[in-house]
C-alpha cells in the first residue's frame, strides 16, 4: 500500500502486525528522452508492484539524488552528497520512531549508492533493526532478464524505456547508439559529458517490444518481492 493513499490509522493498525516497509530512492535527471523522473517513477513503481499482495507501506519516493555528472542538462537536480546521506538518515530515523524494523530501500539510481553504505553504518547504530538496499535494475535476476533481450543497455536507453517512463509527442531514433566509454566519462566535467553524450543515452535501442519490457518487469518485481518476504536475519 502506498502510504500516500493512506491513513494514519491505517498505519497504525499495521504496526501492531508488522514491522516492514519501504522507501524507494529516485533522481531527477537527464534520461535522454525519457521522463526526467525516470529513476523515482520506477524505484517507486516497482517497489508498490512488489508490495501490492503483501500489504506492505511504500513510501514516497525520494524525487532527488546524487547526479552532478548530469547537471548541465537542463531539469537535473543534484543533492551534495552530505545533504543526501542526513536526508537518508532523517527518514531511518522517522521510520524508525514509528516503529519499523525491517526497511527495504529500493534504489533507482547508481549515484546514490552512498545511502547503501548509510544503511550499513545506521543498522550498526540501530540494534535490532535490518535495512536491505536493493539497487532494483542490476539486481542478479532483472539483470540477466535484460541481458538475455539485449546485452546493450544502458542509462536512457531501451531498458529505461516502459509505458510509464516514455513521454507522448517524443519521437526516438531508431538506430542503436553505440556505448559510450564509461571511463572517459567519468573524468569529465558537466558540460563536457554534455558534450559527449549528446542526447543523454549511455549505448543501445531507444526502445523494444512492449511485451519484453512487461517481461523485464515482472522478473523485478518478482525478485523485489522476494526480498520482502525472505529472511531478514
Ligand atoms: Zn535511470
């Protein structure tokens, strides 16, 4: 259930069952053109999917993450990293207050691969208390889905591409964009990885067949879901 059509009653009433929950971590961020909210629509997405039978409280996603190789396009947001590990830990905190013990974070976006670290360093300062971070895209069985379709893919490309993250009046190209070289990138001030990326897609389709992104998506909400239910100990 997602606690922005919730109660806090509801809320209230679940505590007394169960101590799981979750928190979905986005971006606001250049995704070539995709939505700029690609990472917090489907962080936020998937974790509501996977929760759905279980009745488990999603969270409002976190819409801004740690994202200053992109700030040069235009609607790119990016936290400093300081103020997105207190921000993490401010929610922990709450979550915590509340009552929550076992806290699934569902990652949309690479950079914010310090809150992973946070959720390691908060369960040492919180005994009793278990955090899986869950980075949902490169996940061990969503990963080898995509592979399977198509070993190209990358960020803003066909993998980003589902019914809710394209945007109406875009038209994609149709050819493969070879992959960009990730080392060089990562050198690169914001304005130069402007100029490198060009549109913003890392390498590969700009889409494929609805029905194997339904299949993608299954397999991650499948495997988010998972989590949810196997052993927090
Ligand atoms: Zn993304």
């Amino acid at each position: 259930m997602k606690v922005s059509e919730t109660n806090w009653q509801q809320i209230e009433a679940y505590l007394k069952t169960d101590d799981r929950a979750i928190l979905p971590l986005g971006s606001t961020e250049q995704h070539a053109q995709l939505s700029l909210s690609v990472d917090s629509i489907l962080s936020e997405k998937v974790a509501s999917d996977a929760a759905e039978p279980l009745g488990i409280p999603v969270f409002p996603v976190v819409p801004y993450g740690i994202t200053p190789y992109f700030l040069a396009y235009p609607g790119t947001i990016s936290l400093r990293q300081e103020t997105y590990i207190r921000l993490v830990r401010d929610i922990l905190d709450g979550l915590r207050l509340q009552g929550f013990r076992r806290i699934l974070i569902v990652n949309g976006h690479g950079g914010n691969q310090p809150a992973g670290s946070l959720a390691i360093e908060w369960m040492a300062d919180n005994p009793g208390t278990a955090v899986k971070f869950h980075n949902w895209w490169n996940a061990p069985q969503t990963y080898a889905k995509v592979q399977e379709i198509d070993p190209v893919a990358s960020h803003a490309s066909w993998m980003e591409n589902f019914p809710w993250t394209r945007l109406a009046g875009t038209t994609l190209p149709s050819q493969q964009k070879p992959m960009i070289d990730l080392a060089r990138m990562r050198v690169m001030g914001p304005e130069a990885v402007k100029a490198y990326l060009g549109d913003g897609n890392f390498g590969g389709y700009y889409e494929r067949p609805d029905e194997e992104m339904l299949a993608i998506w299954d397999v991650a909400v499948k495997e988010t879901r998972a989590l949810l239910e196997g052993a927090w100990a």
